[in-house]
C-alpha cells in the first residue's frame, strides 16, 4: 500500500456513486438530462461554438459543459461546489473531452480574465444567487465585445434537485453566510432591464415548459414558469 | 396519426370541467361525446310560463370555488341557479323533521354545461382542446407511453391519458375491463318542474314518502321548485293525469310549500348505485359517474365528480414538481385520494335510502324519534352539513 497520496477510498467511492448517478438519465438528475438538448440546441442554433472560447458558469457535474466541449468549443466550467466539480471532473475521465473545471464564483473569475470569452452560458443559477445583477455585470466583464451570453431561469425546476440532493455544501458556498432560499422567479422584465444596464442587447426570450403525461420538455411562448433568453454584449 | 396529452370521452359537466381543468394547464386534449354538439343539444323549453328545465344538480360551495377557478364567472351562479340557505328533510307521516343549515346552488344542468362551454371558448382553451360530437369510443390500447383509442368514426388517436367521463353506462370502463359493483333499487326517479302554493325561501326538502324520497330543489322564481320523486310508483305517477300527481304530491308538500298547484311535463329515469373496483388502469382514469353513481337523494353525484377531477388535476399538475414520477404513479394516488371518499359518500347515500325505504311501522318510529333525536345534536347536525358541503 502507497502512502503517497493522501485519499481516503470511501470518498472517492462517494465521489464515483454521485458522479454515476449524475450522468445517469433514469436516475434523480432526469429532468437535467431532459432539458439538456433542448438548451443545447437553443445555444448551437444562436451563436458559433466551434473553435471558440466558452464559458459555463455553474457547470455543477458537467452535463451542458461536456455537450458544448463536443461541439468542439474550447470550453472552461466553474462552479463553487466541490461535490459537483469533482463528478465533472470524473466524468470528464470516461468522455476524453478536454474541458478546463474551476472552482471559482462569476464575480473573481470575471476580474482574473476580463474580454476573453466569446460565449458565457449561465443557465438554471441565476435564480439560485442572491444578487443576479452581480452575475450579469461579471458576464459582461468577461465576454468580448460582441460575444454571446444565454441565460436560462427555471422556477419548477431541475436544479432544485440538484441543491436537495448535493445539500447544504452547495448552498453555504454560493450563497454568503446567513442567507438562505434565494429560489426566486425573476421575471423576463427584470432580467432584461439587467441586462440594458449592463450593456447587453437581447436578441430573444423562449419559454421552455415540461409536459407532465408526455414528460418531455418543449420550447414554447409560454415564459411564465422556465425560460432561456440570449443575449449579446455591445459596449459600445 | 393524431395525438393528444390527453383524450377526454364524455363532454358532460364532469369531462368538460376535467378539459377546462387540463387545458389551463396548458395541455392540448381532445373531448368527444356521441350527443349532439352543444348548440345542437336540447336546452330548456317553456315549462309552466318558463324557460325552465327539471333536470338539475345541487352544487355544493366546493364545486363552486371550482368552477369559478375554471373561469365560471362567479355571478353565474346567482344568475342562473337558486341559493340555498338550508334543507328540510321530514318524515311523510309528520312525526319528525330535520332542518340543517346549507350553502349552494341548485342548478339547471343544461345552463352550468353552457357556463362550461362557454368557458371553453377562450381563445388560449379553444386553441388548445379539440371538440368532437357524435363520436363514440369503440376499442383502446395502451402501452407505457401512449393510450390508442379507436372512435366510431373509424379513426384511431393516439393520447398520454385518457380520462373515462362517460357516466354510469361507461363504455371507457367496459373497454378497460374494470368491473362495478352496483346496488339496484325498486325505485325510479320521476321529475318535473312544480309550482307550489307557499313560496320555497330558498330551501331544499325532502320527504321520506311511503313511495319513497320526495324532494322539492328550489327554482330562482320564488313558488317554483324541481320535484324529484324516487318511487315505486313511479309509472304509474307518469301515467296519470296531472291533476291526479299533483294532488298526490300535495299530500307530502302541503306543510311546508303548501299544495303543488301546477306541473309540468313529466320525465322519469331509472334508480342504481354502482362503483367502480378501481378508477386507474395503465395511462388511463375514470371519473364522475363513470366511476360512481349515487343516488340523488343526498344531491352528492356532481359534487363529487367535480372533486375527482380537481383531485385528478393537482395528481397531474404535481408531477410538474417530481419529475421522476410516471403518470400511471399519479393517476393510482388519484383513485387512493377519491375511492375511499366516494364509496363512503355512497354507503352512506345507500343507508339513508333503506332506513327511510321499509314500511314497517316500527323503523318508521325509529326513524322519526331519531331525526327528532338528531335535530337536538348540534355537532352531528353540523358535521352532516359540511358532508353536504363537500367539506368529508
């Protein structure tokens, strides 16, 4: 036996088990799985990927971010939880994609690599993050100037899974001491007067509504509940 | 081939009131039904100077809160139907008599289906529901991920659910192979519209008659009441001339209402409780009559129809919140939350009936000394009022 590395296997076994059932369309993370083209199509229809830098901000276990990796983007994920980074980060070993996995809030990355992206995806977080506007600044720092930007809000919600499930470690990291439940719907209104202020122009707004006896998920007109917008970053 | 979310067979006030209910969440169904379309259909026609019709439903305050939800306007009711502020119910010899406050309507069924119709014709519902008359259900599959139905027209469409409305004759159930229990009575309703001497004051009666139950709903004019009679006699009440009813049904309103002193066409159909073994099969779900018939007698059959499907849609509008649920799943919580509250509303409905059936002379005792009883017992009294208020 080694001792050269400093791991304890029940939590690598903890890690693989996540990371299994992460990445496992039929378990608790479904619904992820059942979004996932959708939004992913959306991006690829909007905006050119191959070749070009990419930003996933809230990447948590890497399903969009492998998807835009293989879509040949040179593709960065952050998020602030260790759990999902490191289901990424496993994940990332099976799939042989290189993607670049940080943890790091929107905020310091924006001011560590200002004007580098020429797309930033920030999808199902915003309405998790005490301050959105916060986020949406940082974005605009970190695209170049006419870069893309989608932003997706889901009310009823994947992502509310993934906070039940990954717990509390991901809650105290995203959100500061002494605040909790910041699941709130921002209405397109207010998402897009953000926006203006940080010199965005949206190019469109889709509702993304989930069928409960089909059970799939569907762009529509409907934006009262999920929806995706894209944006693009003109400073000037 | 077509497809839908979901297939509703049976365009009633129960399958519309479903359609409404799924469409407002935002699903696209097709309703269908082998009467004729709506403006087709026979509404009222001119009974004793008015337009008034004797088939009508008693709606309790939780079908109502309903309907509104659905986009029933609220003034609708006072509009079209009669607020009641309490029933009467005693026993046809006089000898005891129970009065328990009320709240509700009694309605004319012709006019609540035009409400629901007419909801149905908001633009984002229109566009979203698909309605078709004269068409029947003739053979249905189904597998985990879709319900094939097969119509009289020949054609077969393809559904994520399919919802049985089609009342007590339901061709959807016989077609699932779901049995029903049923309980026949000797007994067959007769109903007519009657005008009585003394005004009703908004209240609804019944008479345990030697015939068997005689109610009087009350109508919006203030002498006029639907007389729901559940007799023995029934063909021969039919058959004989309209002084003769009226002086028989006078024998049992003259306390109250005074005597019946106009009547008009008279209608009669036939009596029996039945209820469904189970309401889910598969993707597929039965509601209303389809899954249970009571007798009128407590007025509950549309109250709890309504309640199936307000439970039927929040089982569905819930897998929006856990998406790792299957349908079958909420359709099977569905029939735990509905069974079990409609066979005691028909157990119940079932043993009014027979206490109040037999001649015998002694249970007649027993019964007036226990409404005398039961009208002195304020909790019991209230707790049989929010029963009919639909608050079990």
């Amino acid at each position: 036996m080694t001792t050269a590395e400093n791991v304890d296997p029940i939590e690598i076994q903890k890690f693989e088990d996540m990371a299994r059932r992460w990445w496992d369309p039929d378990s608790e993370f479904k619904p992820l799985h059942a979004i996932n083209p959708l939004r992913m199509h959306y991006i690829a229809e909007r905006a050119t990927l191959a070749g070009k830098r990419v930003l996933d901000i809230g990447c948590g276990g890497g399903l969009l971010t492998e998807a835009l990796a293989t879509a040949e983007a040179s593709v960065t994920g952050i998020d602030m939880g260790t759990l999902p980074l490191q289901v990424a980060k496993l994940h990332q070993h099976e799939s042989n994609l290189e993607i670049e996995y940080l943890q790091s809030t929107a905020e310091d990355y924006a001011e560590q690599h200002p004007g580098t992206f020429d797309v930033v995806t920030c999808l199902e977080m915003l309405e998790h993050v005490p301050d959105p506007d916060s986020i949406i600044n940082a974005c605009g720092k970190l695209l170049k100037p006419g870069g893309d930007l989608f932003l997706s809000t889901i009310n009823r919600n994947p992502k509310s899974y993934l906070f039940a499930i990954v717990g509390a470690e991901y809650f105290l990291r995203l959100l500061p001491r002494g605040t909790h439940d910041y699941q709130k719907f921002i209405r397109p209104s207010e998402l897009a007067s953000s926006l203006r202020t940080h010199q965005f122009d949206l190019q469109n707004l889709v509702g993304m509504t989930y069928n409960p006896i089909t059970q799939h998920y569907a762009l529509s007109g409907d934006t009262q509940v999920n929806y995706l917008m894209h944006a693009r970053y003109e400073p000037f | 081939m077509a497809r839908y979310d979901f297939v509703i067979a049976g365009a009633g006030l129960v399958g519309l009131s479903a359609a409404l209910a799924l469409t407002r969440q935002g699903l696209k169904g097709l309703i269908f039904d082998h009467g004729l379309a709506p403006s087709a259909a026979s509404g009222a026609t001119q009974v004793l100077g008015l337009d008034r019709s004797p088939r009508v439903s008693a709606i309790n305050p939780a079908s109502v809160k309903f309907l509104t939800q659905l986009g029933v306007a609220p003034a609708f009711f006072d509009q079209a139907g009669c607020s009641v502020s309490g029933m009467t119910v005693w026993d046809g010899d006089g000898s005891g008599e129970l009065s328990l406050p009320s709240a509700g309507y009694i309605i004319e069924n012709h006019r609540l289906l035009n409400a629901l119709f007419n909801a149905l014709g908001q633009p984002s519902i229109a566009e979203a529901l698909t309605q078709q008359f004269e068409v029947g259900i003739v053979d249905l599959q189904q597998d985990d991920e879709t319900v094939s139905i097969t119509l009289t027209t020949g054609e077969t469409i393809q559904s994520g659910l399919l919802i049985g409305a089609d009342g007590s004759a339901s061709r959807t159930r016989d077609l699932l192979g779901i049995q029903s229990v049923a309980w026949r009575y000797d007994q067959t309703a007769l109903v007519c519209v009657s005008e009585t001497a003394l005004p009703h004051q908004g209240i609804a009666r019944q008479s345990f008659t030697p015939e068997g139950p005689l109610a009087f709903l009350p109508l919006p004019e203030p002498n006029h009441s639907v007389l729901v009679w559940s007799s023995t006699q029934a063909q021969a009440q039919l058959h004989c001339s309209e002084k003769e009813f009226a002086a028989m049904a006078s024998v049992h309103s003259a306390r109250p209402l005074g005597p019946v002193t106009a009547i008009g066409a008279r209608a009669v159909f036939p009596l029996q409780q039945q209820h469904a073994i189970r309401y889910a099969k598969g993707r597929s779900v039965l509601v209303g009559d389809a899954a249970h018939s009571i007798h009128p007698l407590a007025g509950q059959g549309l109250n709890l129809g309504f309640a199936d499907v307000v439970s039927l849609s929040q089982a569905i509008e819930n897998l929006r919140l856990d998406q790792r649920q299957s349908l079958s799943e909420a359709l099977r919580r569905y029939e735990a939350q509905r069974r079990p509250v409609n066979l005691r509303m028909t157990a119940a409905t079932d043993l009014l009936k027979r206490v109040f059936d037999p001649p015998s002379p002694l249970l007649r005792l027993a019964r007036s000394t226990g409404m005398r009883w039961l009208q002195n017992q304020t909790r019991l009294k209230q707790a049989l009022s929010l029963a009919a208020a639909g608050h079990l």
